[in-house]
C-alpha cells in the first residue's frame, strides 16, 4: 500500500500540464487541468485492521489486496481526458 507522498509523486508524473491538488486534509488527492478542473480524484489508502472492516467501509463484494485498503481513483465524468487516467495501473 503507497504512502501519501509515493501516491502523490505518482500523481504528479502523470503529466506535465497537470496540477495536484489535495482536500479533506490530504485524504484525497486531485489530478487537475491547466483550468484547475478536477480530472481524477484519489482517496488516500485506508488501513483497514478489523475483520469485516473492508467491507463495512468499501461495500459488500470488496476483497482488498492484502492487509487494508489501497488508493481509489474516481475519475471525472464528461471529461474525455479523466477515463485514461483513472485506468492506469
């Protein structure tokens, strides 16, 4: 599971035009457009330690990748350039 500054440097490379903004005191990270647009938004990891804690928080059918709960993007809808970003691996 990334840290918040590995997530963000990784947000930061993905273009040179775009610009990283964070909110909820850093919970979620924002990757914006020349205009300040959101594009992407990305929920920093949660730590997830209690049995059923994943699901209570994530949904039913959630199955996290080992302990706790990795980064979430949401990608920005109507926006042609948001969908890319959001699939990158």
């Amino acid at each position: 599971m990334p840290d918040p500054r590995t997530l963000a440097a990784a947000l930061a490379a993905a273009g040179p035009d775009l610009r990283l903004r964070s909110l909820g005191d850093g919970s979620v990270l924002q990757l914006c457009d020349e205009q300040g647009r959101p594009l992407l938004s990305v929920e920093t990891p949660i730590d997830v330690r209690v049995p059923g804690g994943a699901v209570r928080l994530l949904g039913a059918g959630t199955t996290p990748d080992g302990p706790g709960g990795g980064p979430r993007p949401w990608a920005v809808t109507g926006v042609p350039a948001a969908e890319p970003l959001a699939a990158r691996p």
